[in-house]
C-alpha cells in the first residue's frame, strides 16, 4: 500500500535498478535470482554520506555491512601510543566502488567496529545488517541460505587468508630466533 | 577549509537529529492524544506479534505477502467465530444470570457485612462509632451504578475498536515493515544503525513476551475453567477468562482474578462455602504458571527485578487502571532496551570523539 503510494506502480525507479544492479554484483547476493534480488531491494536501506562524513568509528557497535554503490570510503585504524598516550590514525586501505565492509558484523554478537570509515567524496552506500538478513531467512528461507552460503564462504577466505598470514610470520620469527 | 565542511557535516547532522526527533515525536503525540488510538495501537500490535510467525511461514511456503497474511487472518476470524458461535451462548447466559442475582448477592452480602460491623462495634467499644458505620453497601451500589451507567459508552467504543483494530493489525502485517523502514530513511547517519537495532531487540523481545503471555493466558483460564467446572461452580467461563486475563499481572494480578469467584462464594450461601476446592483450583493453576509456564515462557524474555516490576504496576495503575497494571511490564522491558543501548551507543560516542 506505501509503495503505491510512493512509488509508481508496476515500475522501477533508476534508484531501484541501481540498488539491484549493485546487490547482484556483490558476491554475498549474486546466487539470488531477478525476483529474489526485487525483493531483497525493499529490505536494504541506501544511504548517502556527505564527503568527510563517518561511516561507522572504531569501536561502535556494529549490526552489519555496507556495500559502495558509489563514491570512495578510506579506512582508518586507530592506535594508542602507550607511552604518549596520542592516537594515531592510519590508512590502512581504499574502498571503491562495489566494494564492500563490515560483514563480520552480520555474524557477530555485540560487534564492535575494527576500523574507522571516512567517505572521501560524496558516498552511496547500500547498507545491510543482521536484523535485515533475520528477516530474509524468516520469510524467505531459500534466499537466507544462499545469503549465508557466500557469507561463510567470505569469511572462510579471510580465515584462510590471515592464517596463511599467520604461518609466513610465525616462520619468519622462527628464523630469527635461530639466528639469535 | 578541513574545519569548514566539518562545520557543515555537524550542522546537517543536528537539522537532520533535530528532524528525526520531530517525526517520533509526532508519532508518540498522534498515538496518546487522538482518542482510543493508543489503545487500538497496543491491540493491533498485539495481533500483530501473534500472526506474524504464521504470516513468515506461509510466505516461506511461496505465498505472496498478501495472500500469506490473509490466510492466518481468516484463520483468525473462523477462530472467533466458532468461539462466539459455541462460546457466547454460554457467556451470555452465565452475565445475564449473574445480572439477575446481583441483587440477591448484595442483600447476602450486605448482612454479612452489617453482622461484621455490629460485631466489631460491640468487640471494640473504645473505637468511635462512626468508624464501624460505613455504608458499604451504598459505596458498592454507587460504583456498579455508575459502571452500569457507562456501559453504553464502553460497548461504542469496544465496537468501533473491534473493527478498526484487526483492520490496522493487517496493514501493520502487510506493510509494517516498509512504514518502519521509511521512517528509519529519515533516521540521520550516525544514529541510523542504533535506532535499527533498537527496532529489532525491541520488537523481538516485545513480539516474545506477547506471544508467551497469551499462551499463559489460554492455559490458565483452561485450568480454572476445568477446575470450576468440575466442582460445579456458577459462571465458570466467565471467572476463568477474567482469571486468565489478570493472570498477565504480575503478582497481584492472580490474586484479583480469584477474588470474584471468592466474592460469589461468600455471598452465595447455597454453594456450600467450597473456599478449600476454590483455593486448591486458583492455586493449581498458580503452580503450573510458576513451575511450568513462567521459566520457560515469560522468565528468559523480560529480565526485570521485582521491585522494578512492583513500581512498574504502581505507575501503570495510577495511569491508566487495570489496562496499565497489563501493558505496564512489556513497557518497561521496552523502556529498559532503549535505554540500554543508548546508553550504551552514547558512552561509546564518548569514547570514541
């Protein structure tokens, strides 16, 4: 009923295509099909961010993840000198375009954010969290599990990832021990 | 220049809070000023949490939203339907007859009171007279007069309620969830995920405590009513609903729910003063709500502490009566969520700045 009465009937807006291009694009969404994907659109929400604006801070509670539909997001970590007692902010990466950040939160409880997000331009941003992804599994089950399907196979590769991280730092130090 | 834009972001952040908080604001004045729309409100919301477990399952099966919330709505309305059809006769009869014998009732109980007074008189001759020569029974005809006299009043209201609530409760299943998201569209960036959140733990926990209290509400009055009806005791359904209805008031609510049937026994001298069987009945249904129904259902949804929930119970009758004393806990546990978490965002907003 709000739908017809905000939008017009039986056609999508550009702002719609776009949400659903930039949803099928992304890995977590792109087993869903057309009428998954339609449907999927009217529970994300999109947000605009002003250049300069915070996305999330470090050490926020998190309840899940944004995908860039357009503009660039710098991530920032934090650090406190102990002996200064100054913070520190680091770039530690860029985020364009169809990239996306903050999934771990979709999975975790009472998530904190790891990093600080700072859009650099005007910023897009589809956001979807855990209470959106609840719903999608409550009502369309099918959908909720090729959802979930992609997000462990995510964080399985940065799991992956950092413990292959984890090895090659683990033998360096070793080296170093056996030369000392 | 890095100074100017950020000026800027936090002008633009206070306008769009500012915003926000005229928009929820509304809502709460629109929701207590507009007469009997709180109230249709909380019943909707009612309906609401009790379907929509039915409605995410047919929709599940592959049904539209549409079609998946009609059926369990016409579900809902084949239910009380067989429920006036069977049950009204008998509900009806058991208020008219209790109509009819309300006189006869109140003659019983006024020499039973008047036998008190005079008793007392004569046992406590230092007190003054006048303090043992309150027209009870006048205080008590006054109160069923003046509730006989409204009574019009109340059907209209109940009528107009009956038929607007089930048709808000279907929108709120149909469309609830877009009407929240448009509203969370005006939320500003920085509180959007807070108030998200807030939504959800609040209507999970809210939709759990209403859900488990009908339950609590549907066995309690099953057990009184077998209960009554098994001893043979007049107007069993009719005590057995209420029973179960005030069951949903913590700790005072059970014992108000007995007190009718306590009443009807006292001034009734024919059913034999079954005071142990009504006591046995009132008191088994009070077990299996503490032992059973209470720690799986009610204890893990709302954690509040007893005081809390006594003063909770003060301020809601104070308010708003018995509907206050019921609505009062699933208020409080939602008053204590938001709290929580805003607290909890703002210490962290501290923190962080």
């Amino acid at each position: 009923m709000i739908d017809f009465l905000w939008n017009p009937i039986l056609k999508k807006t550009k702002l719609q295509r776009t949400v659903i291009d930039k949803l099928k694009e992304n890995i977590l969404f792109q087993d869903l099909n057309p009428a998954e994907l339609t449907w999927l659109e009217k529970i994300v929400h999109l947000r605009t961010y002003q250049p300069g604006e915070v996305v999330f801070k470090q050490g926020d509670l998190g309840v899940g993840m944004y995908i860039i539909a357009k503009g660039t997001v710098n991530i920032y970590v934090e650090e406190l000198n102990p002996q200064s007692g100054e913070v520190k902010s680091q770039l530690v990466t860029q985020l364009k375009e169809n990239d996306f950040l903050g999934d771990l939160a979709l999975v975790e409880v009472n998530s904190r954010r790891s990093a600080t997000a700072l859009c650099q331009d005007e910023c897009s941003l589809i956001g979807f969290f855990k209470p959106d992804l609840i719903e999608v599994t409550e009502r369309n089950a099918r959908s909720g599990v090729k959802i979930l399907f992609r997000l462990s196979e995510v964080l399985g590769q940065r799991l992956k990832e950092t413990t292959s991280k984890i090895t090659v730092m683990r033998k360096k130090l070793q080296e170093k021990e056996l030369k000392a | 220049m890095k100074s100017l834009l950020a000026l800027s972001l936090q002008k633009q952040k206070r306008i769009q809070t500012f915003f926000f908080a005229l928009i929820l604001l509304g809502i709460v004045l629109l929701l207590s000023l507009v007469h009997n729309l709180f109230i249709m409100f909380l019943l909707s919301l009612v309906t609401f949490f009790l379907l929509s477990p039915a409605v995410n399952f047919f929709e599940r099966r592959g049904l539209s939203r549409l079609n998946a919330t009609l059926i369990p709505f016409l579900g809902m309305t084949a239910f009380f339907a067989i429920l006036v059809v069977y049950f009204s006769p008998s509900l009806f009869d058991q208020a008219t007859s209790l109509q009819e014998k309300i006189p006869a009732y109140l003659k019983t109980f006024q020499d039973f009171t008047g036998q008190w007074q005079t008793k007392l008189a004569s046992d406590f001759k230092f007190l003054p007279k006048d303090l043992f020569q309150v027209p009870l029974q006048d205080y008590l005809l006054n109160w069923l007069g003046s509730a006989m006299a409204g009574l019009p009043e109340i059907l209209s209201q109940s009528l107009t309620i009956l038929f607007l609530v089930p048709l808000f409760a279907f929108f709120m299943l149909l469309e609830g969830r877009v009407l929240v998201r448009l509203i969370l569209q005006f939320a500003p960036n920085h509180l959007f995920e807070l108030f998200l959140n807030l939504n959800y733990q609040i209507s999970s926990q809210i939709g759990g405590f209403i859900r488990a209290r009908l339950i609590e509400t549907v066995i309690i009055s099953l057990v009184t009513w077998v209960g009554l009806g098994v001893l043979g005791f007049p107007y069993a359904l009719l005590l057995a609903v209420l029973a179960g209805i005030l069951n949903v008031i913590p700790y005072i609510g059970p014992v108000i729910g007995a007190l009718p049937a306590f009443a009807l026994a006292l001034s009734n001298p024919e059913l034999g003063a079954p005071y142990f069987w009504l006591f046995v009945i009132y008191g088994m249904g009070q077990l299996i709500d503490t032992v059973i129904l209470v720690p799986f259902l009610v204890a893990k949804i709302v954690n509040l502490h007893p005081v809390t929930v006594i003063v909770s119970i003060l301020v809601g009758a104070q308010f708003m009566g018995i509907l206050g004393m019921i609505i009062c806990i699933p208020l409080m546990s939602t008053l204590k969520v938001s709290f929580n978490s805003i607290y909890g965002h703002l210490t962290e907003f501290r923190n962080n700045a």
